[in-house]
C-alpha cells in the first residue's frame, strides 16, 4: 500500500523519515522521501563492521529486549534491529551492534552455537552482500539464474 504525504517544513520531513522501517500496525512501514535526485544513503553500513553481529536461527517469537538482555552479558549494546518482511513478520534474524568492538568478538565467541528459545543460534560480525548496483530498489531477480 502506497501513501504521500506533504509537509509544511523540513524538520517534519526529517522526523517522519526516522520511522523507516520501525513496525506500524504490525508491519514494517518503508518511509523515503519522494523526488530526491541524490543517491539515497543506507541507513545502516553495507560494508563489514567490527562492531556489528548478524544473528541468525532465530524463533520468530525472540523479541529485541530477549535478544539484548542475551548479548549485554558480553558488553554494552548500541541497537537491536529484527528483521521484518514486507508484511511485517520477522525474517528469523537480527543484527546487533555494540560499543566497542572487543564486545562483539565476546559475543561470537559466546553465542555462536548458543541454544536459545529452543534453536542453536549462529553469530558472526556482520558483512552484509556487496550490491551490484545491478538493480533498481524493490526488484527482484527471477530465481535459477535466469
């Protein structure tokens, strides 16, 4: 479903896109703002972080605050992000960030392999696919290599 919406001043626009992404009536809502000519920047890095865990084999019912009180045993957490699909259902993993990098090897070293709500879950930093530039945003290959 798509919606446009026109604000008065700049600094509205800025606070309504903070809510890409965040969960609105139970789904992901996607915000971006319409008739930039510029590159849209990612909102989290695309490239290998030191600080980062992607984390995997997760029960869908694993909610932020589980996932943040299991890693705070290893350091201070900067942010949990779940993953949701298009129809705001979780994608079974997540990515957390820590403060300092000695935190997020704990963490690896850890978790990794770690049951959890009943799954072994699997922790390495995060290192997100390099993009091609291939494809526009929101399409979609046709599987099989064709």
């Amino acid at each position: 479903l798509f919606r446009s919406v026109e604000f008065a001043k700049p600094e509205e626009v800025e606070k309504a896109l903070q809510l890409d992404r965040q969960e609105l009536n139970g789904k992901a809502a996607l915000v971006s703002q319409y008739g930039k000519k510029t590159a849209a920047k990612p909102r989290y890095p695309v490239q290998l972080s030191r600080t980062t865990v992607f984390v995997s084999n997760l029960k869908f019912s694993a909610t932020k605050e589980e996932l943040k009180e299991l890693f705070e045993t290893h350091g201070s957490v900067k942010e949990v992000r779940k993953t949701l699909d298009g129809q705001g259902r979780p994608r079974g993993f997540a990515y957390v960030e820590f403060e300092e990098v000695k935190s997020a090897q704990a963490a690896i070293r850890n978790v990794d392999g770690l049951l959890f709500k009943g799954r072994p879950l699997s922790v390495a930093l995060s290192n997100p696919p390099a993009s091609t530039g291939s494809r526009r945003a929101g399409e979609r290959g046709r599987g099989r290599g064709k």
